[in-house]
C-alpha cells in the first residue's frame, strides 16, 4: 500500500512563533549549532573599513556588529563580483589573519554579498547556504582559504547599515 | 502515455536520430550552451551587440539585486517590495539563475520553494488562475517591518523503500506539508497547495522560440510554455508573475502585488512607483533571461542517448524541438516537449482537506542537468527527488510505462542512463 503525501493544517499559535526560530536554524544542512551559539551572544561592536587601508583587523571565531558605510562612498579591493544595483546600499571591509588554511564559514544576520579577497584576488565560494526565518545566522557561506596575514573580507548591497559576522573554521568531519 | 502504448518503439527510433543530431549541435557554433568558467557571470548564448551587452548585463545586475521597501532613501530605482514577499531579489530563488535548492531534510521551506494557492472550484469553472480568496495566489512567508508573514510551509519527509526488479534497492522520500503560523487561519477548503521549487533561467530564451506548430494541440489548457504547469505562454508574464507575487513589486504587465480583499493593509501599502519595476529594468530582465546560455556539463560519461529512447523517456523529453528567429540556431535539446502531462496521483497536488487535485506537469526540459550535479539534487516540481534516479521512480500516470521500462533495464544500462543525463 502506497503512502500518499498528506496536507495538514495548523492555526497561527504562540507556541509556534516562539518555537519557530530555533526550528528554522536547524535547517541549514551542515550542523552550525557553533555559528549559532556565536550568534545569541552580543556582537563586538566594529566600523568596517571604506577601503582596504582603513579595515579593521577581526578575530576568528568571535562575532562583530560591523557598522557600514554608503557603498558609493567604499573603495573595494577588487570590484564586487556580483553585479547588483547598489542605490541606497551599504558596504565595508574587514581583515582576518588566517593562521591555517582550509574551509572557513562567513556567517552573516542580513543580506550582505561578501566577496573574500587575498593578494588582490577574489577567491570564490565553495558552498553556501541559508534558513528561512533563521536570523542568527541568516546565510552561511563557504570558502577554502589560504593561510595569509591579511584576508580581506568585502561587504556589498547591504540594505542594512550594520550587521552581524562571524568567520569561522569549518569542523573537520562535518562539513 | 498513448505515444508509449501505441508507437514506442518507432518514437524511439525517432528520437534517436534526433539524440545524435542535438549532440552534434552541441558542439557546433550556435550552441544554445556555453561554459560557465564562473557561475557568478553567466553567459549568454550568443555574441551580443554592445546594446544587447548593456540590456543583458544591467538584467543580470537586476536579477541579483536585492529590492527594499518603498520610500528607502537613495534607492528610488529599487524600492517597493512588498510588504508581503518571499523572497527580496530573484537570484535567491534562481541562484545565478540555477534551479532553486529545496530542502535535504524536514524544515520550513525555504523560499525557493513556494508555496503555490489555487482555488479549486474556480478550476473546475475554467478559472484557472484564482488563488486562495484570503491568502491569494501564493503563500508569502516574508513581511516588512510592521507586517506579518502569512504563514511558513513546515515539510516532512517520509522515507519509502522497494527493489527493482533485479533485486537492486531504491528509496524515495514522501514529503507532506503543515502550513504553521497562518496569519488568517486556516486556508479555504477548496484551495491547493501547490508546492512548486524555483525552476532553472538557463536557455528560457530558446524555449519561447519554439514555434506553435511545434507543439501539441492544447484544447484543454492554456497554451503556455513557462511555469511547471504552463501557465504563461511568455516570458515577460512568467516574470511579472513572479514579481507581483513572490516579491510584491508591480510591473508594467501587472499592476498590482498578490493582495486580497481580505488584507486591506497589504493593499494599502505604500507603493514604489507606477509600476514598482520600471519599463526599462523589465526590459533588461527580459534581455537577461533571452540570452542566458545553457551550461555545459563537466561529465564526460558515454551516450546513453538510444537506452533513454528506447525507455520511452524521449516522447516526453524530446531530444530536440526547432527554434525560429535565432541567429546560427535552427534546433534545440532542450529535452522537453513543452507539454502537460499526467503523472499519476503521488506527484499530483492536494487540496486543503488533502484530497488528491488532479495535476499536470509541463515535461521539464532536462538541459543543464549536469551544472545541476554541482550541488545536492532537488529535482521534480517539488524538489523531493535527491537524484535524477529518484526523480525517474517518481513518474507514473502518463511516464508509467518509460518508468516501468527503466526499472526492468540492467543495473548496467541503469547508470549508463542515469551518467549520461549528468552530461545533458
């Protein structure tokens, strides 16, 4: 006997609003439970650069509410590599030291596009993903990263002027 | 399935000799396909004018722009969205313009997975575009700020085993849907839910193209090309569609957001212009979507192509289908018929009491499988099937005797099969 697909129907409760949020960032389909937890606790305030000489330098595995500039007034390390209209957005850049390389996760709680560049190169993300109705974070993208003293993390298209981030390294066996 | 019962074996012959003439095509100049050296550029199929250039690039810019709402200073030119949406900019559902990623395990739905309304019974009178009469056409599960999200699709997945014939094991994943937080409680009774993942932009252009004469009668359908059922018979309506109900933003083809009666403060809101999406950027979109090329596979597996026609597949999935009005291109392997069929009661949707609506689904053109393989498969209307082998097992109705075919062939000629569609 075949199953067949069922539809079925819930009225708007409390108990769902409350528990939506957690369900929705169990959604992601590595386990971030550690970017989550990096998440629910206060951000280190930080002004993120308007070029590459004025970035701040970040740590790894902390996150930061990164405060942005109008993107027209930005000077990017290479020109951002998605082509969006940028009316009204916002924009900025960062520095990591990255002291091993391999796969690192940028986490962000708003709809930045991050462009990671090293030696004036951007480097292209390997995976990305997001979690409807998920904030903390909102998007998770991966990229493979060369040791250097100076990544450089480019925000663009933000319709926000500040926001959440965490780099983080990917855990060996769960990616 | 009356072409398979009647003449498979002379449609596979067929077929066959149209296999091997789209691969040669392939290659040549023309091509509806190119290599996509970085997913973030796409390119077009053609050489472009500079002018067609400038209308492409600024439709890409388009497509990944993530629109705001009305009245957010310095972005007159992408303000309006909403207040009710799915998602802020078209590239988060068609990524690059890829298919839409659905979900690898239970979750909410993700917005490239949109929760589709439709009222039944204005179906059955020969409406068959009204949506739910509160919720409208399409479930929004985004809001701006002061709004509230109609409601989010929670998805389950039920695992189902069996073998082929050969002994072989296989297993599919049933979803099922709970539509949770309803902001006007619950749906009408008469309404579907039509789950309906993000389709892939690659060679769209091309298909509208494809003369009429080339297309089965239609008597009892509308005449569309795009859409999983169809439902628009141009791109410019499948975009504006899109925009009015999946991102609230009105365009000069229509020129209002998916706001019911019953959601007066949807209908209140403050608007972006007149309409929300310029002339001039629907045009680029348009530009963009004409030209996008097909990508290129990486696989290099060996043709498959005779054991696909003699499967009965390529009745459906035509091997080529002629184009007009396309410099240096003359036919396509889009892999498709363009046509709606029916695949049997476990693909069709439900109604709100979870009664089977009977359904048709336009054959998906299967181009560009291969780029698909970059990532975890999601594929059919739904994104259930993990695998094109899943997606092959799902077909019944009028694809029973294809899928009944493929189960008896080898496990040999099975992954040949399967392979080379990795290619297409």
């Amino acid at each position: 006997m075949k199953l067949l697909p069922c539809v079925a129907f819930a009225l708007m409760l409390p108990l769902f609003q409350l528990a939506h949020a957690d369900d929705a960032c169990s959604g992601f389909k590595w386990d971030v439970k550690h970017e989550h937890t990096l998440f629910i606790h206060e951000g280190r305030m930080a002004t993120a650069g308007k070029d590459d000489k004025s970035a701040p330098m970040l740590d790894v595995d902390r996150l930061y509410l990164l405060g942005l500039s109008p993107q027209e007034n930005v000077k990017f390390a290479t020109p951002p590599a998605k082509k969006m209209l940028a009316d009204g957005a916002s924009a900025g850049l960062v520095h990591f030291r990255i002291a091993k390389a391999g796969q690192y996760r940028v986490s962000v709680d708003v709809p930045f596009w991050i462009d990671a560049v090293v030696d004036g190169k951007s480097i292209p993300s390997i995976d990305f993903n997001g979690a409807q109705g998920c904030t903390a974070p909102r998007k998770i993208v991966v990229y493979d990263l060369p040791a250097t003293p100076s990544l450089t993390l480019q925000f663009s298209g933000s319709t926000e002027a500040r926001g959440h981030i965490t780099l983080t390294p990917v855990p060996a066996a769960k990616q | 399935m009356k072409p398979r019962n009647g003449c498979a074996r002379l449609l596979a012959a067929v077929a066959q000799i149209g296999v091997v003439a789209c691969a040669n095509a392939q290659s040549a100049p023309g091509s509806a396909y190119a290599d996509f050296v970085d997913t973030r550029d796409p390119p077009p199929y053609a050489a472009l004018t500079p002018a067609q250039r400038e209308s492409y690039d600024l439709g890409h810019a388009l497509l990944n722009t993530q629109w705001v709402a009305a009245g957010t200073p310095r972005a007159e030119r992408r303000d309006g969205l909403g207040p009710l949406f799915n998602a802020a900019s078209c590239d988060a559902c068609h990524n690059e313009g890829a298919r839409g990623q659905g979900l690898m395990k239970d979750g909410v739905a993700p917005a490239p997975l949109v929760i589709q309304l439709q009222d039944t019974r204005a179906r059955s009178a020969h409406r068959v575009d009204d949506g739910d009469p509160v919720y409208g056409h399409v479930l929004n599960i985004s809001a701006l700020p002061g709004y509230t999200p109609e409601g989010i699709a929670w998805v389950h997945y039920a695992e189902r085993s069996g073998h082929y014939p050969d002994g072989t094991a296989w297993s599919l994943r049933v979803p099922s849907y709970e539509l949770r937080e309803l902001r006007y409680g619950a749906l009408s009774t008469g309404s579907a839910i039509s789950p309906r993942l993000a389709p892939p932009l690659f060679g769209v252009g091309l298909l509208a193209q494809v003369p009429e004469s080339a297309l089965p009668e239609a008597a009892d359908h509308p005449r569309g090309r795009f859409g999983w059922q169809s439902a628009s018979a141009t791109l410019e309506q499948q975009t504006a569609i899109a925009m009015s109900r999946e991102m609230g933003l009105t365009s000069r083809t229509i020129a209002h957001d998916d706001c019911t009666d019953a959601q007066p403060a949807c209908r209140s809101a403050a608007s972006g212009g007149t309409p929300e999406v310029s002339a001039q950027f629907m045009s680029a979109l348009l530009a963009f979507q004409a030209f996008l090329a097909v990508p290129h596979s990486n696989s290099n597996a060996g043709d498959a192509s005779p054991l696909f026609a003699e499967a009965g597949c390529a009745a459906c999935h035509r091997p080529q289908l002629p184009v007009e009005g396309v410099d240096g291109i003359t036919r396509i392997a889009a892999y498709s018929d363009l046509s709606l069929h029916d695949l049997g009661a476990e693909l069709a949707d439900r109604d709100a009491a979870g009664n089977i609506v009977p359904s048709r689904f336009r054959t998906a053109p299967l181009w560009g499988l291969g780029h698909a393989l970059r990532r975890p498969l999601t594929l059919l209307h739904d994104g259930r099937a993990r695998s094109i082998e899943e997606a092959i097992l799902w077909h019944d109705g009028e694809a029973l005797q294809a899928r009944r075919r493929f189960e008896a062939s080898s496990a040999t000629d099975r992954k040949r099969l399967l392979d080379w569609l990795g290619t297409l």
